[in-house]
C-alpha cells in the first residue's frame, strides 16, 4: 500500500506545479518538509551541548599555557616557597596544589608569584630554583610546576563545545539547504531502483539507500531512514511507477520527495 499523504493532493500539485522561485509555498509543506531535514531539537540539543562545554573550557584550558613555554629558556633564580594549599580542581582524582613563592632577581626588588602542580611537592619554606622572565619579572613559576592550574591534557576539554556547535551548525545549514530547496528546486519524476538496507541506524531505525533515475544515466542514491520515505520508495519500486523529487541542479545529491511529505 501507498503510505498516506500528510499533504492535500490540490496543495501538492499547486506546488509541484509552480514556477521557480517558489515566494509562497504553504506553511504545511514548510513544515513538513523541515520534519524530513533537522529537527529544531537537535539544534537545540547542540547549542546547550556546545555552551555547556564551554564552561568546561573555561575553568580547565590552560589559558597560560604559552607564558610556560617562554619560560622554558627563561632566567632563573633561588626562590623560597611560602605557602601551599589546595585548589579546587583535580586532574584523574589527584588534587591540584597551589604555591605562592618569592625570589628577587639580581638588581632588582623582591617579586612573589603563584604557580600549581597535580599533586603535592614542596614544602613551605622550602628552597626553590623559579624560572622568571627577565623584562618581566612578575611572569614566573617554580622549576617544575605551571602557571594554570590545568595542564594540556585539559584541553580534550575543547572536544565538547566543537561537538556541539559543529551539531547546532549542521542542523542550521540542513534546514537552510532545505528552504532553499524548495523555493528553487527543480522537480523532476525519477524511477526508483533498489532499496537496500545498509548497516546504519539513526534511533533505532535502519537507513536505507534508495537509488533513483531520472533518465539519461542520472541516478542518485539517497540515504534515508524515516519510514514513510522508505515505503514510499518501495511501493513505487514494486509498481515501476515514477516518483515525484525535488533536487538542487548544482548537486542532485540534495533531493527530496514531496509526496513522502
């Protein structure tokens, strides 16, 4: 049996019928056609992914990460360690020390800085050799230790937000695809081919690959798991009747069928 038109067959055919740019296509097919593109949901679901990442990357980067590396080759000095205690973070369930410190560079005042390691290493009043940049003395830390409170390994922390705004941006750019199709797209009748399943599931549901000609050796092969598209496909296989596609000419790749709507 032919699934059920969620769209009246008049509204249908007014639309399939009209000339391009399609400026008044109906809120029903609107709607209906952007169910088969990206959910608002997932969108949604991307951007609170994207922006609840970020305040991962905020308090674990370590955002002074590159002052450590000019460190490296900076001058150093004896120092002493004047206090130590713990910070609020812990990296594989090891707590984060923190240790302020002083040292006075030659020809110069007394400067105190800050610095952290994972894990516990040196005791207050303990002698120190501290690492300092010599035009800028205030910028220092303890041979052996770092400037933030997070180390690199922190920064798979950036994983989060790129997935979810990489999600929140896919979906945007599916639905802007989709509008655009059907204002320009070109319609088309095409015969389906085959429809055979591949190894893919999207929520439980198997994806299909339905190919399709449109004549002169065109053919293209959509991706699709919604049931209604995926009987539709194979009712009009069985009974070698054409099927209605709506496709972008500059990528037939991009192609929908309306009466799945």
């Amino acid at each position: 049996m032919s699934p059920q038109p969620a769209i009246p067959d008049d509204e249908m055919a007014a639309f399939l019928a009209a000339p391009t740019p399609r400026r008044m296509v109906s809120p029903a097919i609107h709607r209906a056609a952007l169910r088969q593109s990206a959910p608002w949901i997932v969108t949604l679901f991307g951007a609170f992914f994207g922006c609840f990442g970020m305040l991962f990357v905020w308090f674990f980067t370590p955002w002074n990460y590159l002052q450590d590396v000019r460190l490296n080759d900076a001058a150093t000095v004896s120092g002493r360690v004047e206090s130590v205690s713990e910070s609020n973070m812990s990296i594989n369930k090891v707590k984060v020390m923190r240790y302020t410190f002083s040292f006075q560079p030659p020809s110069n005042r007394q400067f105190q800085g800050e610095c952290f390691t994972t894990g516990f290493r040196w005791h207050v009043g303990e002698k120190v050799t501290v690492r300092y940049l010599a035009k800028n003395p205030a910028v220092s830390r303890i041979e052996g230790a770092r400037l933030s409170e997070g180390s690199l390994v922190l920064l798979l922390t950036w994983i989060f937000p790129f997935v979810g705004f990489t999600v929140a941006g896919w979906t945007l750019l599916a639905r802007r695809r989709t509008i655009a199709l059907l204002e320009r797209g070109t319609v088309a009748e095409a015969l389906v081919t085959s429809v055979e399943p591949t190894r893919t599931q999207i929520n439980r549901q198997r994806v299909y690959a339905i190919a399709l000609s449109r004549g002169g050796g065109k053919t293209v092969v959509l991706r699709r798991h919604q049931a209604n598209i995926v009987a539709l496909a194979r009712e009009r296989l069985e009974s070698e009747k054409p099927v209605f596609v709506l496709f972008d000419p500059a990528n037939p790749k991009r192609t929908m069928l309306p009466e799945a709507w």
